[in-house]
C-alpha cells in the first residue's frame, strides 16, 4: 500500500538527486518515509537517499517495494508547476503508480525490482578529513576544473588547515583553496585523493548551491558528501571512488 501527496519541487528535487547516476532504481516505501540506494552501472558513484514522512503533504505506505524508469517519472514529475501538489498511488493490482497533478492523470508502468541492480552496502570508511562547505563552493571548484581537466583532486593540508582543488590539464591547471575561515567546519587530517571529473559534476548538478555540504575524505579514499534536500526532512548521501593513480 502506498498513497501520498507531495509538492513538485519536493519530488523532483529528490529524484534529480538519483537520476544523475543512476536510469532505474528500486524505492522502499517504509512506513516512516521513502528510502533509495543505488550504484551506477560501473560502480564508480553511489547515491543514498531518505525522504521522511513528513516531506510529504500527507503519506501512508506499509514497506512495500517498487522498481521505476527514473526518466520517465522525472518527464511525469516536470508536468508540475514548482508550488503544484502530485498524488502518487500504487495500484496493488496492477502493480502500476498512478499520479495525478492537477487534473492530469498518468499511469506508469513499474518495473520488476528483481530485474534492477542489486543495492549496494553503504561501507563504513573511516575517512581522515571532513570539510562542510556550501554548494556554491563545490560548483565553483567543479567548474573551474573542468575548464582544463577530466579529473579532480581534492585534498586537505592538515598543517595550512585547508581545503583544495587541483585539476592539472596538458597545458593549464586550476588550484582552488580554502581556508578554514572561508569554510563552515574544518576537521583538518591529511588527505588527497584523485576523481573522475564527469561523476562529480554529475552529482554538482543536483547539489543546490545554499547547500551546507559535509564532504569526508582520505588518502586515495572515496569521497563521502552529505546534504539535507526537502527542508531538512530528506537526506542524500553520495559516494564517489577515487581514480587509481598509477606511477
């Protein structure tokens, strides 16, 4: 059983989220709000989702769980003004969601969750270095690297107390600092690892740049980076694992 109601720019914001690393995903509809975990198909990126209960205008689900096109959801979800209300109900029967919005009624076809890449475990990396900082910062650093490379470094120099961006290309480089009076927290350990630019800048578009971010990171680790979406009342997580630097 699943029937709620919630604002478009909740939904989309939450499915933006996904949809940058991942085309179909799996969604449990617990009790206390929806949970979303999945990995791209070259187990690079990781996206770990919950949106509570209270997200939602009004929610009811028994722990069910639902496979779905994320595009097409995302096309359906678009069809809503941002201060619009979707009411999403799953159809136990037919095993289809049908969402309507202001009139418009859709019925989308689910996808058997077996038939969808199995979750992966969220590791618990124990990661030197945690740095939050607003999303604006994060985009700026994404940018700027890409403007001559293909991959980021990002790092702390526990010593300096600062959070940097290096990005070397054939010709030009970018070097991007922050101190840790430019940073909302600093937890300074060294640590530095090397990542593939297309994810991060995946995962920069659906960061929203007032965004406090908390990013962990170590030395050739993953890159762990929490934010709040929904006013606080959703919560995403990505991981993303480091490009093997070979000598």
């Amino acid at each position: 059983m699943f029937n709620a109601i919630v604002s478009a720019t909740t939904l989309q914001s939450a499915l933006d989220s996904v949809s940058v690393l991942v085309d179909e995903c799996k969604i449990h509809l617990e009790a206390d709000g929806l949970q979303i975990r999945a990995v791209d198909p070259a187990n690079v990126g990781m996206v770990d989702l919950t949106l509570d209960a209270a997200a939602f205008e009004s929610y009811e689900a028994d722990g069910g769980l639902i496979g779905v096109n994320l595009s097409r959801l995302e096309d359906i979800a678009g069809m809503a003004d941002s201060d619009q209300l979707i009411h999403l109900e799953l159809d136990e029967e037919t095993r289809k969601l049908h969402i309507a919005i202001d009139g418009l009624e859709y019925t989308l076809a689910l996808i058997n969750p077996d038939s969808i890449r199995q979750e992966p475990d969220l590791p618990d990396l124990d990661l030197s270095a945690q740095i939050v900082l607003e999303g604006r910062d994060i985009d700026r650093a994404v940018k700027a690297s890409d403007m001559v490379s293909d991959h980021i470094a990002l790092g702390v120099d526990a010593d300096a107390d600062l959070f940097y961006v290096d990005a070397e290309g054939d010709t030009d480089d970018v070097h991007f600092e922050l101190a840790a009076a430019d940073l909302i927290d600093l937890q300074a350990g060294d640590a530095r690892s090397l990542f593939s630019l297309d994810y991060l800048k995946d995962m920069n578009k659906a960061i929203p740049k007032d965004a406090e971010v908390t990013m962990e990171l170590g030395q050739e680790f993953p890159v762990k980076m929490h934010f709040e979406i929904a006013e606080g009342q959703g919560n995403v997580t990505y991981m993303l694992a480091p490009r093997v630097q070979s000598d």
